[in-house]
C-alpha cells in the first residue's frame, strides 16, 4: 500500500495520499500539488479521487488545482455551503483502493459538515481515521468560526462526533490530523507526529472531559483569526486561480525595485541579523522560516508584494501562494548586496545584548510583543506588553521619541514590530538579542 503524509511547514498542515494497486486517492491536497502527481506518478497509480474534509481556513485548498492536472473528480465537505466546484461527499460514502475501502463519516464540530474518513481493511476493520481539524494530537478542533454564538452548538456538535461516532472506531485506530504542532487551528496541539485513538482517549487533556457539558465548558472558547482567514473561506468556496495563469515574478534591479515601493508591501525573508544590519526602508522582517506564521497577520491582499530573499525566491513564492497571496510582483536581483552596491537608502535595527541592556540607566521604554498569558507568565520589569498582532493599530501607545527596545520569546516577533514601526515612521528602535530566553540564560529575572 502506497500511504504518505506531507507536510506544509510552518502552516503545520497535513494532506495524505494514499494508494493500493493502481489508483490512489488525495485527502486536503495543497495548491503547489505536482508532490502528489509525481508520488503516485513514481508508485505507478492514478489518482481517482480528490477529498476534502472541510472548508479549510488557514491556507488554499489544492483541489482545483489538483483536479485539473489529474482529472481526479473532486469530493467536498460542508455540504450546506454554496460551493462552486466539485460535488458533495455524504455520510457512509465509500471509494475502493484494491483491498481497501475509504468510507466518509460525517463529524460535524469544527464545521457544520465536517467529513472524516475510515481507512478499513480487507476484513471490514478500521485501520485509521482520516480526521481533517475535528481531531488533532492532543487538541481538539476549533468551534467559534460561525461566531461565539454558535460556539456551544458547535462544541455539542463536536462531542457528537468524537465521543459518539470516532473513538468507538476503536482504540487502535489510527489517526491523521489535518494539522500538527503550531498551526492556528488549534491552540495547544501536541508536537507527536503520529497517534492513535486509544492515545487520544488517555491523553488528550479535551477528551478527560468526558460529560458533555464539562466537554462543551471546555472547548468554548474564541481563538486569534487571522485576518487572511476570510480570504481563504471565500476562495475555498469559489475555487483559487490555476497557478498555471498566473505570471511568474521577476528578478527586478535595485532602481526598478526601489521605484515600486511606494505602492507595494515588501516582504524581507532573510535571516534575522541578516535584516537588522541593513534593509530596504520599510520592509518588513519575515524570516523565512516564519513567514506562514506571520504573512496572514500583517499582508493584505489589496496591495502588491516585493520581495527580498537570501536565494532562491522559490519557496518565499510557495508559501504566500498557499495563503492566496499572488500579486507579487516581483523580487530584488541579486539581493541586499545589489541595493547597497547601488548606493541606495539602507534602514537598520540595532540589537542589544541581555548584560548591556540590564546596565542602560535610565532603562528604554521596553515593549514586550509576546502574547498576554506569555506576558503575565514572566517579563523583564517595566516592560509593557502590546501583542504583535495589535501593534499596528496600538501607535499611540507608544512614545514617538527617545530609545525603544522590543522583545519577544526569541527574536523574531519583536524583529518583525520593530520593523512594523519603522514603517510607521519611528525611528531610534533596537531589539533584544534572544530576547526572554537569552535574558534568562544571562541570569537575570523576570518579573
């Protein structure tokens, strides 16, 4: 049997393929899809079919894409929503892959008409449980996407769905998520990269609750939504543009760069110091391997990207592709060391080590962009805390003048805040190296 999971990184989202004989089947495929036609291409299959488990949220469903470089019929979820492509899957609908059969279950929850699927063998047994974001390791899915209103249904829904109908599949069943560790659709994902029901039964700290009111207290609560949220709610209705149509970025000379950047939004995706030591004026630090993170939070779609990479500008493209970012109109050619060879204006961060901050009298007014429960677990004394994502509309907040030293966990939240205020126009802004790990390990104590 053919079976592989891949990841999309830093969104943390899983699609699975999986195949016996000569036909093979794709569940929750991303946009960038050649990775499932030259795996079932190598294995010598066809892929038959195209299912999704839900309207997806947080990147771009690949199965339009997919469906017409395959010609794989595609199989939707939600089945009450209003989608413009494909046909609805129904509750005990099945697909047959030589020995094996995939049968739809209906789990309602995380949406109205979530569907998981049951991988079982020839003898009729359950193998594993494809659960799309009704059931992850350690977590369970989220319930206020139709409103705070509507969450306690929902939770009700979801209880349903896992209690009633997936773990009496049996304990060991398998189970692949629709995301792991780090993604936004659940805030407290465990980080195993393989489960079982059994496992999830004893483990999950959602499932110890295991009265349907104690469940629903539980689960009810609002999480952070990405403002691109709503972008890919609509487009995974409608069906994203083919990337086949879209124009391929360009390589841009520094002056061609330099006379676009009044009306386009410019996305850094160098490493971290890399940035700091100098970058184009008003450009905004995404370190590469944050960029899904941080892209759906601080882009918006009615203005064009330009982007600023180490290298290969590949990856930078996939990754804003799969979050429906594609007016990106080109690149710098030949990177940083092109714009200061070309004399133009350079912007900088300067960066304070933990020994020489802790000696600065009188102390910066300090800005912690962590979160509000990672601020109120410890922070450095006389820190304010404004979270990342309210730091634009919060400015005024903020002194217009003097030093300003930010921090985060690590470096790269507040490397991205400093460079969203020097967009804004603020200027005498360092960045604390490490930031509250590195402070620590220097000895010295949060408050």
């Amino acid at each position: 049997m053919l079976f592989e999971r891949i990841e999309s990184p830093g969104l943390a989202q899983y699609s699975y393929l999986l195949g016996e004989g000569t036909q093979a089947i794709v569940i929750d495929p991303r946009r960038d899809c050649n990775i499932y036609l030259d795996l079932a291409q190598r294995a010598g299959m066809d892929i038959i079919a195209i299912l999704e488990t839900h309207r997806h949220e947080d990147f771009v469903s690949g199965s339009v894409e997919l469906a017409a470089r395959s010609g794989a019929p595609v199989w939707h979820a939600d089945a009450q929503l209003p989608y413009r492509y494909g046909q609805p899957g129904h509750d005990g609908q099945t697909w047959q892959l030589g020995t094996f059969t995939l049968q739809a279950l209906l789990t309602p929850g995380h949406t109205e008409g979530s569907l998981s699927y049951v991988l079982h063998e020839a003898d009729g047994k359950p193998w594993m449980v494809f659960t799309g974001d009704v059931l992850f390791a350690g977590e369970v899915g989220r319930v206020d996407f139709l409103g705070m209103e509507r969450a306690p249904e929902m939770a009700g829904l979801l209880y349903d769905s896992i209690f009633g109908k997936l773990l009496p599949l049996g304990d060991g069943v398998l189970v692949w998520p629709g995301h792991g560790y780090g993604s936004a659709c659940g805030s407290s994902i465990a980080a195993r990269t393989w489960t079982t029901l059994g496992l999830e039964r004893t483990r999950n700290p959602r499932l110890q609750h295991t009265a349907r009111t104690d469940f629903v207290a539980a689960v009810t609560r609002q999480l952070p939504k990405p403002a691109y949220f709503t972008r890919m709610e609509a487009w995974n209705l409608h069906g994203a543009p083919l990337l086949a149509s879209l124009p391929h970025p360009r390589a841009l000379a520094p002056t061609d760069f330099a006379a676009q950047l009044s009306a386009a939004q410019v996305v850094d995706t160098r490493s971290g110091f890399t940035f700091a030591a100098s970058h184009v004026p008003g450009a905004l630090a995404m370190e590469l391997s944050r960029l899904p993170q941080m892209a759906g939070w601080f882009l918006t779609y009615d203005m064009p990207l330009l982007l600023i990479v180490e290298d290969d500008p590949r990856p930078a493209l996939a990754t804003l592709r799969r979050q429906g970012f594609d007016a990106i109109q080109g690149y710098l050619g030949g990177g940083m060391s092109a714009w200061i060879n070309s004399g133009l204006d350079m912007q900088s961060v300067g960066v304070v080590s933990p020994h020489a901050l802790a000696q600065t009298t009188p102390r910066p007014w300090l800005l912690d962009v962590r979160a509000p429960d990672e601020y109120a677990s410890g922070a450095l004394p006389d820190a304010h805390n404004i979270p990342l994502g309210l730091l634009p509309n919060r400015l005024g907040d903020i002194p217009a003048d003097g030093p300003l030293i930010l921090y985060c966990g690590s470096g790269p939240r507040s490397l991205l805040g400093a460079s969203l205020l020097q967009r804004a126009g603020r200027h005498n802004i360092h960045i604390l190296a490490g930031g509250v790990t590195a402070w620590q390990t220097a000895g010295f104590a949060l408050q």
